[in-house]
C-alpha cells in the first residue's frame, strides 16, 4: 500500500519497510516477498556500514537485523537510541534500565546507568557498582576485560 521510506539508489539496502493493510513489513527486494511478521511500525536507523531497523508493537519497541530481518531484540524496550557510528553500541532502555545491542551481542536491560565516552569501554553500573560490559556482553570489574566500546558519547 505504501513505501514509508524512500532511498537512493546509492544506498546498500536489501530490505525496505512498506506498509500492506495498514501493517508494516520489512520488504526483501532481491527475492520480492515480505521477510517478517507485520508491526505497528517500522522506520530505518542507519549510519556508515551499520544499518538496523525499529520495529514497534503496541508500544513497545525492538531492533530488526538490517540484513536478513530477524529480531535482534525483543520487541519489548520502551526506547531504542539511535546509532551515531559503526564502531557503536546502540543504547535499549526498558522499565528504567538500560540494555545494549553490539554487534551480535544483545545484554539484555539490567543495568542501572551507564556512560559511553569517545574511543573508551561502555561503562556500566549494576547493583551500585561500576564496571565495563566483556566480549560474551556479560558485566565485569576487570577493565582488562572490556570489549564494548563506542566512538560516540552517551549518558543516560
């Protein structure tokens, strides 16, 4: 029924939102077939070489995978920051804590604050202490383990 985003030809996008029966979906454009279940909505945040997509359903909100369309997030968050850079972590907030997607890495809303600073560790602050986010995205005291980082700022 309706493209909600429009893009260049220039862009490297496999997948567009449209809306079918006043639904969204995401579009496959290569294979011509809608790739997920219908949201509420569903608009684009992209940056550099890192392109994802916020889903909404019945308030809430999650992040769609921007190459194949699959939830890398559960449709569950009250907000979803936007990205600034490839290098980033985008910042999930749910019942006032705060949550991460990475990458491939997803830690799930349970810390109380957190602080990302140009070209350092995402630190992070879990049952009054503070501490960074390591590989397997799980909290750690040793800076030594640290392996989230970010090249924008973000406090919450």
């Amino acid at each position: 029924d309706d493209f909600p985003e429009l893009y260049t030809c220039f862009e490297r996008i496999n997948l567009i939102p449209v809306v079918l029966d006043g639904r969204y979906y995401l579009y496959d454009i290569k294979n011509g077939k809608t790739v997920t279940k219908g949201y509420d909505r569903i608009f684009r945040y992209f940056w550099s070489y890192l392109d994802y997509f916020v889903a909404e359903e019945n308030g809430k909100m999650g992040i769609l995978s921007g190459q194949i369309g699959t939830e890398s997030t559960p449709i569950e968050l009250d907000e979803v920051y936007s990205m600034q850079d490839p290098d980033g972590a985008i910042p999930v907030l749910k019942d006032g804590k705060i949550g991460f997607l990475w990458g491939n890495i997803y830690t799930k809303p349970i810390f109380d604050d957190a602080s990302i600073n140009s070209e350092t560790y995402t630190r992070v602050l879990l049952n009054g202490q503070w501490g960074w986010i390591d590989s397997d995205g799980k909290f750690t005291r040793k800076k030594a383990e640290a392996s989230f980082g970010s090249w924008y700022d973000f406090s919450k």
